[in-house]
C-alpha cells in the first residue's frame, strides 16, 4: 500500500520550510534511517530521515520548493512490486506516518529527531497534528517508543506525540513520567503556538509602502524564514505582552579586579572569562535568591521553574538565537564561558537544534560591546523577563564618606511582564542580580 511521506515540523516554529534537495530519487529503495532530504527550517538546514522502508514510488514536491506546509505531503513510499502508476491518486489516502527515524540511544546526543546540516543528530519535531494520532483505540508510535513505554509503565495513550501527525517517538516516552496525563486543553487553546503568524496592525500593504517610494531608488529584500520568523515573534511581543522596565546602574570595579585575578590562575588552562560570564552567572543565581521571578506566562497560568534557565541572545547575520543555558545556577564560572562560547559559535553557524534555544524563563541581551550605553529590550515570549546590558562606563560618583571618585559604572534595563512579575518583585530581581555583580565572590559560595 502507498505511504505518503510528509512535510516535517522540525522545530516548534515551523509551519511551513524550504525542500532544499532530495537525497534520493524515484525508484530508489530506502530503509528505516536512510536520509530522504535536506529541509530549511526558519533556523537551520536539517536532513530528514526515513521511518518505513519501501520504494520512493513518487516525488511530489521538487526540491527547491519554497513555502511547503507541515504535513503536506511531499512524496510516496510503494512496497515491493508495487506499481507505481496511478499514485498520486492513491497517496492522499493511504497512511501517512513516515517520519524521521530516531538515532539509537549510542549515538544520540540529544532529544528528538532529524540530523542538522553536518551530519550530527538534532533535535526535536514538534507541531503535531493531535487529530491523527489515533485510530479507534490504535496508538501511533514507533516500535523503540513502544518498547521504551513498556519497560517504563507508561501508558502511551497519555502521551502527547511529537512526531508528525501527532506519532509519539522515543524522545515523547523517555520525557514522561509514570503519572503523565494528557495536556490541559485550555493550556493548549489558550497558548500561542510558537511561530504562529500574528496579524499586523492595519496600515498600508506593502504595494503602497512601495508606491512611495516610485522613482527612488531601492532594493526589496526578500524575507527568510528565519526574518519572517523574528517579525511575528516581536509583533506578538509588543502586542500581547504588557511590558514595563526598571532601570538601575551597578558599579563593575570589583568585578573587573576579581575577573583580572581569576584569568590570571586560570591562563595555565587556557580559560578566559568574559564580563558576560560573571552576568550570566549573577542572574541565575539571582533566579534562586527570587524565584517567584523565575516564571513564565502559560496562557491562562503561569509556571514557576526551579532551575535556573538563562537564555543569552546571539546576534547572526539576517537575524539571532538565544541559546539556554540550563541549570546555570549549578555550574562554575568556567564551565558556563565553554558552553556559551559553544552555543554561541554554532549558532552563528546555524547549527543548533532546537532544544538548544527553546526554554528558559529569562534572557539577557548584551550590547555593550557594541558600545551602547543602555536600551529596552523587547521579552522572548513565554519568559517572564529580559535583562538589557549596557557598557561600561567610567562615570563620577560619590563614595561612602561623600567624596566624588571615578567608577566603572554599567547601565541595565530589566523589561518585565506585568502579567507575570509584578513591580516589586521585579525590583527584587533586579536588586539581586546587582548585588551579585557588585559582589562578584559570593558567586562562588
């Protein structure tokens, strides 16, 4: 029987991706794990694996094909002996569950499926189609998932699957947990989805825009995934999310002596750690100090995290990430200067997987070393808040005995959601946050 192959949602964001090259060819025979295609997501140039095995019967949408939907169909699997002629009559209604295949638990260094440009294992598919995810009282997971659910006494029909069409694959039971139950549907109805298209203001169309500018000279840029991805966000940012900001200066003279002496003992192995290091560190531990700060907006709730997961904006050509670092509460100095310096190289190479910019309650946006003094930044929905870094700055301040002295002073914005934090409790955090940066050594108790 003809099995369609559908378009994959590779990250929560996607709706819709580019078919950038097809790795087979109609007639070519393809097994569970064999590479199909390579996808663009809004983020990232993915490849796209194989579930079930067959013939590549028919390949609907060429490679090339910008704006492909989510769970269109793409191409047709046929067995065996299996003629192919007449399937694209076929292929609507036969089964549609092909999906990426999942990496075994050796060689899988993270959740989900689907492999980045490069090679390595990437992470999730989310988006799922919930309609499809049962048929009468069949459950549609993969056999690994089956086996893993089993071992584990899971009830696979309490899981929410995140594979195409809603398929719950390895990633979906090694996550859940023996009393899992199914989602709240007000949650689900209530939250944006993320990468949802928020509609814009009313004003001119784009035709009008251009109109006035006829005989000026210009050239229309045409909007990536990543850009188009980037507008909405910002727009349901500003549109939905009640924003207010509390401003504060905090003095670095300690922090730049203790920095200096650190990097000293530590230049033996070949660690240097940068002022945005010691923030990082300062605002995760202030996540613990308040951690009624430590939430985010949930649609008709919030949820208060326990750990303390930062996400640090990263400035790419043609738009950013903000890659988390999870439980930055509980590691060193040292250890979170690796792991961002990682992140922040591979995603100026676009090579994160999702899971690795997805989460978080909180996030900082650093523009000091591009010499700005201060702003606003705008929050990252779901996150509760984001801190905006300025430079620092030498500036005249009074001392403790009255006395005029000159200090390295750096100037930060915290743009809080009201309908999360309230100004108090933001003035808290804050507080925190400069305390452990003017303080910087008991950020090491």
């Amino acid at each position: 029987m003809a099995t369609q192959i559908l378009m994959p949602a590779l990250s929560p964001t996607m709706e819709e991706g580019t078919l950038a090259k097809w790795l087979v060819k109609e007639g070519d025979t393809v097994a569970s794990g064999d590479l199909l295609a390579e996808i663009e997501t809004d983020k990232a140039t993915m490849e796209f694996e194989a579930v079930d095995e067959g013939i590549v019967g028919k390949i609907i949408v060429p490679e090339g094909t910008e704006g492909v939907k989510v769970n269109s169909p793409i191409a047709v699997l046929v067995e065996e002996g299996e003629d192919p002629a007449g399937i694209e009559d076929a292929a609507p209604g036969g089964s549609s569950h092909a999906a990426p295949a999942e990496p075994s638990p050796a060689t899988e260094p993270q959740k989900g499926y689907g492999r980045e440009e490069g090679g390595a294992d990437k992470g999730a598919a989310e988006k799922p189609s919930a309609p499809d995810r049962t048929q009468g009282d069949r459950v549609f997971a993969t056999p690994l998932a089956r086996r893993i659910a089993k071992d584990k006494g899971l009830d696979l029909s309490a899981i929410k699957g995140s594979g195409p069409r809603g398929r719950i694959v390895k990633a979906d039971v090694e996550n859940a947990k023996p009393d899992q139950t199914k989602p709240s549907a007000a949650v689900e109805t209530a939250r944006p989805a993320d990468g949802q298209k928020t509609a814009l203001p009313s004003g001119m169309t784009s035709d009008q825009v251009a109109k006035m500018f006829e005989g000026r000279a210009f050239e229309e840029i045409k909007l990536d995934g990543m850009r188009k991805t980037v507008a909405a966000r910002l727009t349901e940012a500003k549109q939905t999310i009640p924003h207010f900001y509390l401003r504060r200066d905090i003095q670095l003279d300690a922090l730049l002596k203790f920095r200096s002496q650190l990097n000293k003992q530590l230049e033996s192995r070949n660690i240097k750690l940068s002022v945005n290091d010691f923030i990082i560190k300062a605002c995760a531990n202030a996540l613990q100090q308040v951690p009624d700060a430590n939430a985010v907006w949930a649609g008709d709730r919030m949820l208060r995290l326990e750990p303390s997961d930062v996400a640090v904006a990263v400035a790419i050509e043609g738009g950013l990430f903000t890659p988390v670092l999870k439980d930055a509460h509980q590691k060193s100095l040292s250890a979170l200067s690796a792991e961002m310096k990682d992140l922040a190289s591979r995603a100026r190479e676009r090579k994160l997987a999702p899971h690795e910019y997805q989460g978080g309650s909180f996030a900082i946006s650093n523009l000091g070393m591009f010499g700005i003094d201060n702003f606003d930044a705008v929050i990252n929905p779901p996150h509760g808040s984001i801190l905006a870094v300025g430079a620092g700055v030498k500036k005249p301040v009074i001392g403790a005995d009255g006395e005029i002295t000159a200090a390295t002073v750096m100037s930060v914005t915290l743009s809080v959601d009201h309908r999360v934090i309230d100004g108090a409790l933001g003035a808290d955090f804050l507080k925190a946050i400069a305390e452990n940066l003017e303080n910087p050594m008991t950020m090491l108790a």
